[in-house]
C-alpha cells in the first residue's frame, strides 16, 4: 500500500490561487495596520513549556504541542507514564496564541522600545484541536497588541484599526459586542461562585453559544461551583433575552453590575458614534489573562465572530515583576479569508507566453522583461496540442491573458493577448 501523501489532520496545503488569496488579504491587513501606527514584529514558534502552561490560556492550554526534550531515556518515560505528568517530558512547546510570546519578548525587549508600543503580530500558531469544518491545528492569527497604555485611548485604537482593516476587506458594516471581566465577576458573585472557581466558571459560559442556556447550567452544576439557591438556568436566561442598551445613567441597575466597568463602556461607544456597540453581559472571551474591557466583531451575514480580544493588564508583570498595562485585539483570519476573492484592480496583469519549441530562450527572456518592466506578471509555458487544457489550467492559477509566441515575433510590442475565460 502507498504511503499517504496528504497534510497531517487539521494542517492544510494551499494551492496557488488560494495562496495569492490569503497573501492579498494579509496584505490589506499589514498595509492598514501600519496606517494606524503599529509596528511588525516577529516571535519564535515555540516558548518555553512552563510559560505556555502559567494558567493564562484557559483551555488552549490543554491544546498546546510538546516538544519533547532531547536525551530521554526509557526510565524518564517510564517515570511519567507512572506518575501522570507527561508535561514533564517537555521543556517546549509550540505556541497556541500570539499574546504569550508578545508578553515574553516585550519583557525582553522593553529596553529598546517606546514607552506606549503598537505591535503587529501575524504568524501561524497550533492547537491540538479535533479537526473539523473551520478548525485547523494549525492557522494564522493576526494580532494588534498596545502595551504601556493604561487609558481606554488603547481600546479605541485597537477597535478603529479593525474595523478599518475589515472595511478595506469588504467586510463593513460589523458590530461590535462589548463586556468587561468585571461585570462578569460581578454576576458570578451574585451566583455565589467562590473566587477561585471563577476561571473554570468562565470557561464554561464561553460556551454559551455552542451548548446554550441549559448546556452551560448543566455543566456549571456538574461542576459544583454555583450556590444551590441560585437558579443558573433563569439567570442566564434573564441575561441573554434582555435588550442590553447602553445609555446615561441605569434605572435600577441590577445587582451584578460594576457601575465603574459600565462608564468605562458607554465612554466607548460615545467616542466610536460611527460603529455599531452591543453590550453583552455574557460576553466572556475564554483566554484566563482578561482583566477589564473584552471585545468581539461580528458581521451582519455571518454567524460567528470575525476577531476579539480585550485588556490583559497582568500577564506583562509575571514577567517582569511589575504591573504593564496591555490590550489587544485579534482578527480571525481563517474564518474572513476565504470570503475574500482577490480583486483584479488589487494585482498585477497576469499573462502567460505560449511558445513554439523552436523559440531561443534568450527571445524569450527578452520578451519577459519586457513584460515585467511594465509591471505584469508573467509565465512562460510549451505549446501543446491540448491548448485548451493548459489554458484552463492557467485560468485557474489567475491569469488573465496570453499571447503566442514564435519564431516571427520580434518584441513585447507584436504579442496579440487575448483574454483567458473570455
């Protein structure tokens, strides 16, 4: 039997067409963000195991690649089998979200940066999830991240920058979902949940979506974190058909809500009247280093969030001993990309030079430079007696025109093209 030539599960291939696609959409992204005043940087693709294992990634953590340390010996696997703790064979691991290695290198780095730094992040990272339609081990995540700035003026960059970065994408028209991990602390409190079951309780809710109402009670009980006197189920109930509406001042504001965190929100939306802002109490965002203001968009003919992130003031500190003031934002860019076709006014001329096996090559390369010195983008291929096939084959790989190309032809000047699918 052969052996399979196809990418490990959850890891993909990409052909050139889907390629040209999703290095357009980057494109966009990098070119908007550089508009706004962020910088690009660059992390390595694996951190230290502890650091991916600190507590500070929910259930991502759980998802992380080991690399295993070099020199084990069958005793030391031995060893952990026995005891349970495989992470001990591991000194490193592969990143599973671009914010851990932002708060290493920025404790690194600080020296050399500016007092407010704006960092582009865009760079694969792998999870160990079980492979399904729109969930990949391994994918590209598009990062902005603000550090040093303690003031909302980080969460209104961040959010303008993205909807910008989406409008130029064709993907206007979004709303953003907005909640703070205080309100939340503030429901979970008033469920009766102990501090140190509130990380778990949070993961749970984050799945509100995907299990619902009933789901995320059962679960929560299952748990044993929520006081027997409170009715789960109601309350989520009472939180999600609300009409949440951010306005002046609260008419009998509920009981749960941190009044501080609900200013904080509304001077958002009052300084981004353009954008459409929806309060969700039950907005949780699963990473465990949220700390105040968290965020999602969506868009009006999709059901799922196009990015999110919000304000993670401490994991900085762990690093350094002392507390940085951090907020970022992120685009999913698996889910936007392939909605995205590469506009023709976006790229080059692409044709191609069908050429008879008689041509010289030195014809043939003065012609191409030609052509790319005007600025096209250009393939040479064989004539065929199949010109039909290889025509749609290079349909497909987006190009646009061809043109013979013989023994009679003198410069770029006499190439007839013609339009490919025409």
């Amino acid at each position: 039997m052969a052996a399979s030539v196809t990418p490990p599960r959850g890891m993909r291939d990409f052909l050139p067409a889907e390629k040209a696609r999703r290095e357009h959409a980057l494109g966009v992204i990098r070119g908007v963000y550089a508009a706004h005043g962020f910088d690009e940087i660059e992390t390595p693709v694996m951190e230290d195991s502890s650091r991916l294992h600190a507590g500070l990634g929910g259930d991502n953590e759980k998802l992380a690649f080991a690399v295993m340390k070099r020199g084990l010996t069958p005793d030391d696997l031995a060893a952990a089998a026995a005891s349970g703790d495989a992470l001990s064979l591991a000194d490193l691991g592969l990143r599973y979200d671009l914010t851990v290695p932002l708060a290493r290198f920025y404790a690194t780095h600080r020296a050399a940066l500016p007092p407010v730094f704006r960092s582009i992040q865009i760079a694969p990272v792998w999870r160990a999830e079980r492979p399904q339609k729109g969930r990949y081990r391994q994918f590209v995540q598009c990062d902005i991240d603000i550090i040093g700035e303690a003031g909302p003026l980080a969460e209104l960059e961040l959010l303008t920058a993205t909807l910008a970065t989406l409008d130029a994408l064709g993907l206007g028209g979004c709303t953003i979902r907005i909640n703070d991990r205080r309100i939340l602390a503030g429901i979970l409190g008033s469920w009766g949940v102990p501090d140190e079951l509130r990380e778990r309780a949070l993961i749970t809710i984050d799945k509100l979506d995907k299990i619902g109402v009933g789901g995320v009670a059962a679960e929560l009980a299952a748990l044993g974190v929520i006081d027997d006197r409170t009715d789960v189920a109601a309350e989520l109930e009472a939180l999600t058909s609300a009409d949440w509406h951010l306005h002046d001042g609260v008419v009998r504001p509920p009981a749960w809500l941190d009044l501080d965190a609900y200013r904080d929100l509304l001077a958002l939306r009052e300084a981004l009247p353009d954008a459409a802002i929806e309060f969700d109490p039950t907005l949780v965002r699963g990473m465990g280093y949220y700390t105040g203001t968290i965020f999602e968009i969506a868009h009006p003919d999709l059901g799922y969030s196009l990015g999110g992130g919000g304000r993670y003031d401490h994991m900085i500190g762990r690093f350094l001993g002392q507390e940085v003031a951090a907020c970022g934002f992120s685009i999913g860019f698996e889910r936007i990309v392939d909605l995205l076709a590469v506009r023709d006014e976006a790229r080059p001329r692409a044709v191609v030079l069908v050429y008879d096996a008689e041509v010289e090559p030195a014809a043939l390369l003065a012609l191409k430079h030609e052509l790319v010195a005007s600025g096209a983008r250009v393939r040479f291929e064989r004539r065929v007696k199949n010109l039909r096939a290889l025509l749609d084959r290079v349909t497909a790989d987006g190009f646009d025109a061809f043109a013979t190309v013989t023994t009679e032809t003198t410069d770029a000047s006499s190439l007839a093209f013609r339009d490919l699918g025409a």
